[in-house]
C-alpha cells in the first residue's frame, strides 16, 4: 500500500543519519547517496504498517545494501586506475555526522577512512555501528545477524587492525594548523630542508587521480622523497596552469575533521589534500584529484563562506 505522510516524513527523519552511515562504509558521498535512496524504495515497498521499529528496519536495510556494495567494490577497486582514496567532505557537510565525542571524530577522519579498507566488510560495519553510533553489541548483532559473541570479535578486530595503522598520537585542531601554515610556507618558498624537517621519517604522499587526473600510480616514501614531491607540486609552472585550465585559488580548510588544503579554479573544487599531522610531524599527505570525488565538495564550497585564499598555485 503506498506510503502515507507521516511514513514518508518518518523516513525523511532519518535520512541524514543514514547518509553518515552509508558514507562512512562506503566511503563514497555519491555512492550512499544512491544507498539511502535505494533503501528509501525497500521502504515503499515494505509493510511499514507491520515494521515494529522502524529506525532498526531502515539500518539493517541500509547496512546489509551497504555490505554488498563493499563486496562488489573491492572487485572493481582491482581494476582501479592508480590509487584509491575515499571521497573526502569539506566542513560543514551533513554527512559527516556527530563529531561530539573522539571515537565519532575519529570514526570519519580521512586517515582512518582509508585505512578501513583494510578491513572486511563485516569489521567495518560493526566498527562504524559501534564508535560513530553507540550501537549496542547486541543491536549490532541483530543488524548483521551474527550472535553477540560474533559480532564482539568482528568488533576487537576491525579495532585492532586500525590501531596498528595509527601508532602516532595526533595533534590537536589549532597545532595542526599551525604546522599546515608552516608546510605551505615552506612548500611554496622552495625550503626543501625545512620542508623535510616537518615530516615525520616515514611520510608518504598518496594522489588518487582515477584515470582522469595525472597522478602518480605508486605513494610516494619517506621525507625527502615527499618534500621534493611536494616542492615541485607548488613550483609556478605554465604547463600546469594550461593543465587545470588556470591557476587555482589556494585555501586552508577542513575536511573529515582534519587540515585540508583546498583548491579551487572558477567557483568548482580541483583538488582537496588531506593532510594526517601528528605529534612528530606530517606523517600523511593524502590528495584527492578525481573530479568524480569533488562535486559534493564544490557544492558545499559553493555553499559555505571561506575568506580569501592564501594564494594562487603555479
């Protein structure tokens, strides 16, 4: 029977949390978009008269359509021109969801993000159900239909293997800006040196370009390699400003809760830099450039005030 109104505005009610949800397992605005309407349909087929809890149908619907979208992802990521990197959102994006405690903030930060693709799809689910939502581990195993014992593993596992991802204690907010402000002066004043002194040993530069954008196939290691990376990426040059098409406006932002450095060219984001600083420097620069990851972003740019830039690329 169709929907009435108040099935309709109830699901609508729901809608952003779901978009958090989603994002955060798939890593991909356009992707849980797609999802939520997806579950939206499952709605207004279903006899919602007959569905109890309504907020616990919607998420086991939503996370179970989820699951298999992973699966078949990590099928089409094989075929993946050069690296992948999740789709990052600028502040303030509604589908970034809560931040109001460290495990939510975490939970959608651009670093653990990508480190999640190490993890099955099912420790992923149970991970983002439990830090970014505080579902009981009985919920959760009602959700994905394992037992509570299951879903508790699945749960110290995914924990564990992102831990070992992230040994580095982090910064706080106005730290990390600080150092951001040092990296773009160094960068773009041609300061090698001072470049690589920022950046922890280990540091790495990692571009997703998806076959569209020129980048490079393989992360570049260690703090030097980094720097040089990183210098000549700033380097004024005619062969990049016919490349994008000008010379794009420079900002720093915030995107997934963490420094950004922005750039913008005629109102429409071109690249966003996700950088992971730490207690002993830069350890992650982390470039997203495939322009099919950007358009959320260009709208809420568009959206939202930012002052004027830092300065002009190339």
């Amino acid at each position: 029977m169709p929907l009435t109104v108040q099935d309709v505005d109830r699901f609508e009610a729901a809608r952003p949390r779901m978009e958090a949800i989603a994002y955060r397992l798939l890593g991909s605005a356009s992707d849980a978009e797609d999802i939520v309407q997806e579950t939206f349909l499952r709605w207004q087929s279903a006899d919602v008269e007959r569905v109890e809890v309504p907020e616990a149908w919607l998420t086991k619907v939503l996370t179970n359509l989820c699951l298999n979208q992973l699966t078949s992802a990590r099928a089409r990521r094989e075929t993946y021109v050069g690296q992948w990197l999740p789709e990052p959102l600028l502040a303030p994006d509604p589908m970034l969801g809560p931040a109001d405690t460290a495990e939510r903030r975490e939970s959608v930060s651009y670093a653990v993000l990508t480190l999640m693709e190490r993890l099955s799809p099912r420790e992923r689910a149970v991970y983002v159900l439990r830090e970014a939502f505080d579902y009981s581990h009985r919920e959760i195993a009602a959700l994905l239909d394992v037992t509570e014992a299951a879903g508790q593993q699945l749960f110290h596992r995914a924990k564990k293997h992102l831990a070992e991802g992230r040994a580095r204690g982090e910064v706080d907010e106005a730290a990390a800006r600080r150092v951001v402000e040092e990296f773009l002066a160094a960068a773009t004043s041609g300061r090698t040196e001072t470049l690589v002194e920022l950046l922890t040993a280990d540091a790495v530069a990692i571009g997703d370009g998806g076959g569209k954008v020129p980048a490079r196939t393989k992360p570049f290691e260690g703090a030097l390699a980094v720097a040089k990376f990183l210098r000549g990426l700033f380097k004024p040059a005619r062969s990049k400003r016919a490349l994008v098409g000008g010379s794009p406006a420079i900002h720093l932002t915030s995107a997934n809760g963490g420094p950004a450095v922005v750039a913008v060219l005629d109102g429409r984001v071109v690249g966003i830099m996700c950088l992971e600083v730490t207690a002993d420097g830069i350890a992650a620069f982390r470039s997203q450039a495939n322009p099919d990851k950007l358009r959320r972003a260009t709208e809420v740019w568009a959206a939202t005030e930012h002052g004027e830039p830092l300065f002009h690329a190339f």
